[in-house]
C-alpha cells in the first residue's frame, strides 16, 4: 500500500474519532470543535521540540578531522614513492 | 560448510563516482587497501571526463594496485550520480556493491564495519548514519546543523523511512537489491539517495545502520541555500505521495 495512503487512512481515522466525539457530547461542545487545532499545534511543538534535542546532542568528531591529516600525509608519502601524482596543482 | 563457502567467496564492487577529484581518488584508493586487507574487492572508478587529469591519476594507481583490483570505467562528461552507479554496475564482477564519495568525506575505515553487520544480520543494504552514538559530523556550522536536524524531523514524520539518516551516499548493497531498486528511481542528487533507501524500505529489503563520521570536504564548503531546500521539500512531497 502506498505511504500517502497510510497517512490519510491514518487522518480520516482520527477525523472519525473527532466526529464521534461531537456527537456523544461528554466534553463540552466548545472543548471539542478546538481539538484539531489542539492536535496540529501539539504536533508542531513535538516537531520543534525534537530538531532542538537533536541540535543540542548533535554528534560532532572533531578528533576525526586530526586523524584525517595523518592518513592523509601517510598516503601521500607512500603514493609518491611509487610514481603516483599526488599534487594539487 | 556450504554457508562457510559461500562467505568466504563475498566480493564486494567499490563504486567512486569522480569529477576533478585527482588527490583524493589516490589517497581513497591507498586507504581502501589499507583497511579491507582481507576482504576480496574490486575498486571502480566512473570518471566524468574530468579535466584535471584525474584518469591520469587513477592509470597511475593501477600500475601499482593491479588492474585487476582498480577497474577505470570512465565517461565523456558529467552525466550525473545515478547513471554513475548503473554504469559502475555493469563492470561489477562482485554480488556486493558500496557505494561512497571520492572526496574524503566517507572514510573507508568504516567498511569493516559495514561488512560486519550485513555479515552478522544477513541485511540487504547497509547504510552509514552520521546521526547516532558513534558517528557524527565535523566542519558543519550551526546553521547547517539546524537545517540537516530539521529536514531529517520532516521527513521521518512524513515518511517513516525506518532509517536514522536519510540523504547520507555511503552504503553498502547486496548487488541484486541495488539494480532492483534504482530501476525504479528517477529523481537527482540528494534526494535521489533519499529515494533510493526510502524505496528500499517500502519494498521490504532489510536494512541495518552503522555509526559513520563524516568530515566535510578539506578544500571548500557545500553551499546550502534557498535553491537546495525547495529541492529537499519537493522531494519529500514528492516521495511522500509516490512511494
């Protein structure tokens, strides 16, 4: 099955839990015609919520770029000695 | 002892794409021999014509590696990456085919580990991930961060795409998945690499991750602009409805 279907299989399952939820009227009315506003706003901060944690705990090797040189020099060392080009001009 | 036998005769096809890549193609070329001392590869090179004497380079290396084990398969100019790997692919005599950047930031150290896990897991396709424990980025600049954080927020919660980073090109194939799945491919640059493993996924391939680290490029700096999100959103639209 396709994605897109999933998804809006997903939304008109929730539109239907929402339309339910109208008609029997335990919550009071008002309470429940705002409820997809509640959803698409609480589903943002998530969203907004999970790009700062991940932008705070963003893993970073700085290590990585050190070790990179010395292969670097290592491999040109060794290339030059047998008659490979290693010059960025 | 059939299983035995069958490991044991894993060859694994090493698809570099290069375009004016004439210090880095030697230098990924030493590194990859370097840390796959047992494993049985062959290195492809699918040049696009670089003018920079790249070719030059890459028959250089050959005298000293082996034709055997470094197979030039260059072409005209440049014809962009997905047509790359098919064209690599014919060449490949392995059934395991990685794919990875010439220009330093996939280091091959890291492919041991990427045999491992398909080895221990009997994966499909295999796929660095610089988002996790163990892997991680240098060089990015906190804009970039936030940009990279935010695109992959999207579309992990548009696609479910079952894997941690989505637009990383260093991976590791079970040749047969690989012509399956680009056949059916059409976009280009990176989201063409989104598309790839997101299709993988929906067709049900197995797919594992392993912590890479990614250093960006020694001599210049990607560009990130307006131009490059608008692409990344259309492509997440795009996939979104089409996969």
């Amino acid at each position: 099955m396709k994605h897109i279907v999933k998804i809006l299989t997903m939304i008109m399952a929730i539109t239907a839990l929402w339309a339910g939820l109208l008609q029997v009227s335990m919550i009071p009315r008002s309470h429940t015609w705002l409820l997809p506003i509640y959803f698409v706003v609480s589903l943002g901060c998530y969203g907004l919520l999970m790009v700062g944690v991940g932008l705070m705990n963003f893993p970073t090797c700085p290590q990585e770029a050190l070790l990179l040189q010395k292969d670097i020099v290592e491999a040109k060392e060794y290339l030059m000695q047998r008659g490979v080009n290693v010059s960025t001009i | 002892m059939d299983e035995q036998h069958q490991k044991d005769k894993d060859k694994y096809s090493i698809i570099v794409p290069t375009y004016n890549e004439r210090l880095n193609i030697g230098l990924i070329v030493y590194l990859l021999f370097k840390h796959l001392r047992d494993v049985d590869f062959e290195i492809i090179v699918v040049d696009d014509g670089s003018p920079d004497g790249t070719q030059d380079v890459v028959k250089q290396l050959q005298k000293v590696y082996g034709e055997d084990r470094i197979l030039l398969r260059a072409r005209p100019r440049k014809l962009g990456l997905g047509t790359a790997y098919i064209h690599g692919m014919k060449h490949a005599s392995g059934n395991f085919v990685v794919i990875m950047d010439a220009d330093l930031s996939h280091h091959p150290k890291y492919l041991p580990s990427f045999i491992r896990k398909q080895k221990e897991t009997g994966a499909d396709i295999v796929t660095g991930t610089r988002y996790v424990k163990g892997g991680g980025v240098h060089g990015w600049t906190l804009m970039r961060k936030l940009t990279s954080r935010g695109a992959n927020v999207l579309a992990q919660t548009l696609l479910w795409p079952g894997v941690s980073d989505l637009t990383g090109s260093f991976r590791l194939y079970r040749k047969s998945a690989l012509e399956d799945i680009i056949s059916r491919c059409v976009t280009k640059g990176y989201v063409f690499q989104m598309e790839m493993i997101v299709r993988a996924s929906r067709k049900g391939y197995h797919i594992e991750e392993v912590p890479i680290t990614f250093v960006d490029r020694v001599y210049g700096s990607s560009k990130l602009g307006g131009s490059e999100i608008v692409q990344y959103l259309k492509g997440v639209v795009y996939l979104l409805v089409t996969t």
